[in-house]
C-alpha cells in the first residue's frame, strides 16, 4: 500500500492530492485488487490476461495494473466530489472495463518500467519504520520527520546508484557469458577437426603400410636414400622444410 501510494505521489500528483483531501488511502480500494491479484472484481477475460502478464514480468505487474487503472480513470476520480462517490467509484465503475479499455491498459503494463521505484520505496518503507520505532519524545515529531526525510532522499539517491552499478553488471556478466559460449563453440570445432586430422592421418599409415607391400624392397631403399639426399642439400633444404 505505501509503494502504491508513493508511486501515486510521484507519477500522478493531483490525484495523488484528491484522494488524501477525501481520506482514501490505498487499503481502501487496492488491499482486494492486491490479495485477489484483481480477481475479487474485475471481469475473468482482464484477470486471464493479468494473471499472464505476472508469469512473464513477476508480482511487480500488480502495480502496474493498479496504477494504469487509476490513471486511465483519472479525470472521472477527479469529478467525484465526495468520499462516498470516490469510493463508489473505484469499487463498481473502474472494474467495468470493456475490451478496448482491456487492450489499452495491457499494452501500458508493457510499456512501464517502475522496478527502480519500487526498490526505493521498499527501502524507504523500512527504514520510516525503523525510525519511527526509536522515535519515543512525541515534542521530536517534526524534527525526527525532518531527519527522516533527508535520510531517505540519500538512501533514495544511493540506491538508484547501485542499482545502475548492479545494471551495467549484469551487462558486463553476459558479455562474458556470451564470450565464453563462443571461445567453447571453437574449441568444440577444434577438437572436431583435431579428431578429423587424426582420422585421415591413420587412413594415410595403412595405405602407405599396403603399399609398401606390393613395392619391392630395393626401391623403397633408393626412394628412402633420394629423399634423404634432397632434404640434406643446401639448395633444397629451405624447401623442403618447407613442404615438411
């Protein structure tokens, strides 16, 4: 509910501002949305596509609806006057939703991207609560809020910090990954063309070992000692290390 809220007070300020005026608070409304993964309310062809977006994206998702759900009702929460009409409002209307109000919230789930935010109020919300329970001199209110406050926007500050560093990590890891795939990938080729050498370099010995059965001895001698002598001349020594 606090994630809710604070992604209300920083992406959509004025609406943020009339349900505070009119004392609605996330519980109110959301706490069902939240716990029924908006099955409680809204009709089982949005909850299906809800429910499938979660699978893919992670628990997350239930923000992104919420708050794509209120913007897109936003004007009409603004026209309501009154608790009870606001209330109404986000109970009975909002989950009467038709299928191209279906599509357009779908297609802005996928667009939104509120993971960073959603850390940071996490931390945020611990550390609130962290404070407040060594907070005992009711007179230190304002002052304590105050240190609160500036002790959140640095923890705030930090975190995006590390969560970019954390980012360009994960960047870094699957260059390396991806690396590693191909230097394997050539090693593999290697060692299959390694292995295709030795086949051919053994088929090789047993047709020079069959020929050496059918040609006489004597001529194998002389073929040995021209070999021998052209390998050990000083103009064909150059060459034939090279053809070697």
């Amino acid at each position: 509910m606090y994630q809710l809220s604070r992604l209300l007070h920083d992406y959509h300020r004025d609406l943020y501002n009339h349900l505070e005026e009119n004392e609605i608070s996330p519980s109110l409304y959301a706490a069902p949305w939240f716990l029924t993964l908006f099955a409680s309310q809204f009709p089982l062809g949005f909850v299906a596509r809800v429910f499938d977006i979660i699978f893919v994206q992670g628990t997350e998702v239930i923000f992104k609806v919420a708050l794509s759900l209120l913007s897109n009702n936003k004007d009409c929460i603004m026209a309501c006057d009154s608790f009870e009409n606001i209330v109404d409002f986000l109970k009975i209307n909002i989950p009467d939703m038709t299928k191209d109000t279906m599509d357009k919230i779908v297609t802005q789930v996928f667009e939104m991207d509120i993971s960073k935010q959603l850390h940071a109020y996490e931390v945020e919300y611990h550390v609130i609560n962290d404070e407040m329970l060594e907070t005992s001199n009711p007179s230190d209110d304002t002052e304590a809020f105050q240190k609160l406050e500036k002790a959140n926007n640095q923890l705030k500050r930090q975190n995006m910090d590390l969560l970019e560093k954390l980012q360009v990590a994960h960047t870094k890891i699957q260059s390396l990954e991806a690396n590693i795939e191909n230097i394997l990938s050539r090693e593999n080729k290697s060692r299959s063309v390694i292995r295709s050498l030795e086949e051919e370099k053994s088929a090789y010995q047993k047709a020079v070992e069959q020929m050496r059965k059918y040609v006489p001895t004597h001529v194998l001698t002389d073929c040995e000692l021209l070999l021998k002598d052209v390998s050990c001349s000083p103009n064909n020594k150059t060459k034939a290390g090279s053809k070697q």
